[in-house]
C-alpha cells in the first residue's frame, strides 16, 4: 500500500522550550512527538487518511506559552507531503503590554519581515504588507527590539537598521518603519504590456517576476497594462482556454530590464 508523510513545525517558541503534540490517526495510530521553535519532525511511511494534532501548552520559567489552535485535522495521501505548521503565541501572567507596527514607504503589494524579539525569550517575525498594520498583544512589559528587513528588492530602504522600544503594562505602543526607494531608482520606470491576437472576450494571464517582486497581471484580448518600478522583468503569458479553441503565445517567456526615465513598450500575441 502507498503510504504518505506528515511533517510537523513549531513556531513561535524559544529555542530551548519544548511543546508536545499528540498525533493520531487510522487504524489506532498513535504518537508523541516534541518539538521546540526551530525543529520541525517528519512522519515517514504513514497510513493515508486523516489525521488529528492536539499540541499541548509549552512551560519554561513560569511562562506559559499556548498554541493558537488546540486541535489540527490534516490529510495524508499516498506519496505525498503533507506540511503542518503549529504556532505557539506567549500568554502574559501579568497586566501585558501591546506593540503596533505600521509599514508605510512599501506598496501595497510588497510584504516585509519584521523580527521582535524581547524579554522571556520572545521572538516573532510578522510579515507585514506596505500600508498595513500588525498588533502584536499579550506582551511582557520591558524592553524590545525590533529589526525591519531593509534593502527590499535592492530599492527600499529604512533609515535604521534596528529600533528599541520600551513597552509599559496596559499602555499600547506604536512604531511605524518608514521605507524610502534609495540611488536611481527613485527615478520611475514605465512597463506597458499589450495583448494582441486575442479576442476581446478573453483574459491573458501573464505570470511575472521583477519589482514589485513575484506577480500576476490579467489582460484583457486588446488590452494594455502598465506599471512603473524598474528592474529586471520576467514575464511568462499562460495560454487560454477558449470553447472550441486553445489560444496560446507566440513566446513563452519575456525578459527585460526597466532602467530610470525608460518607457518600454511589449507586444504579447496570441494565435
């Protein structure tokens, strides 16, 4: 029989404090693994089906750590991998504290890391996309560091490398990390794609890689899309399927460099 496997990640613990999880499964399968914030297990030559997590709470130190969700109910099938991620959030005994971290400078559709860490050992790392912000609660009161993921794409910047905030019981704080486009490119770009070939009725799906970073633009048989970071481009248009008819590209893949004060025009055709 094909059999399948499950692998298993903690996050959001210290390195050295370690979380149970309770898996069981068909046919009276049972298991125990222990797992701290930087290992993940993986569960080789498992039965395919349906399978359920319970992790327990994590003590260190007085400090409780709890898991976000008490119970995962993940399928497993043959020959296959499937991923399991468990995070694991701190639960303050005393009067806590809340840290808000804003991203402004980014577009909106470019994500950065941010990396907290502070006192009892904690440590995250939220993604936060430009324009938004992420509220980090249940804090112990004391001092942090908070260290904004800098030279995104090689274009933006933040005017320092890391901050320190003091966090106070029941006083909600706020940071904003402010991004700047550094060197030439704070010179714009012009990119303008147009779809030939196709009817009108139908949308071309290109499929790209460049600044902003990984993206996805619809078009429109007939249509034109701009948009203006430079940097290098990849563009990969996707066929379309169309009663009667598959419509597909005259190329499978675009590459070109977008420089400063540059308008670059693409014809992408379909037949």
């Amino acid at each position: 029989m094909s059999v399948g496997t499950l692998s298993i990640q903690i996050t959001g613990l210290p390195m050295n404090c370690q979380a149970q999880i309770q898996i069981i499964g068909p046919n009276n399968y049972s298991n125990i693994v222990s797992l701290n914030g930087t290992w993940h297990a993986d569960l080789i030559d498992l039965e395919p089906g349906t399978y359920t997590l319970q992790p327990n709470s994590a003590y260190q130190n007085n400090i409780t750590w709890k898991p976000t969700q008490q119970s995962y109910s993940v399928a497993v099938t043959p020959q296959s991998t499937t991923q399991q991620i468990i995070p694991y959030s701190y639960i303050c005994s005393n009067p806590c504290a809340s840290l808000s971290i804003s991203i402004i400078g980014l577009p909106a559709e470019i994500s950065t890391k941010v990396n907290v860490t502070g006192p009892n050992g904690y440590n995250s790392s939220p993604n936060i996309v430009g324009g938004a912000t992420e509220t980090l609660n249940g804090l112990s009161p004391g001092t942090y560091t908070v260290q904004p993921l800098s030279g995104i794409l090689g274009v933006w910047f933040t005017p320092q490398a890391s901050y320190t905030i003091i966090l106070a019981a029941q006083n909600p704080a706020t940071l904003t990390l402010q991004y700047s486009l550094q060197g030439h490119h704070t010179t714009a770009a012009s990119l303008s794609v147009r779809i030939i070939g196709l009817p009108d009725n139908l949308v071309a799906q290109i499929n790209g890689t460049g600044a902003p970073g990984a993206f996805t633009k619809y078009v429109i048989g007939g249509g034109t899309i701009s948009w203006g970071f430079p940097g290098q481009y990849t563009l990969q248009p996707q066929p379309v399927q169309a009663p009667g008819k598959l419509w597909v590209p005259t190329q499978n893949n675009y590459t070109m460099q977008a420089m400063p004060l540059q308008a670059i025009y693409l014809d992408i055709k379909y037949v």
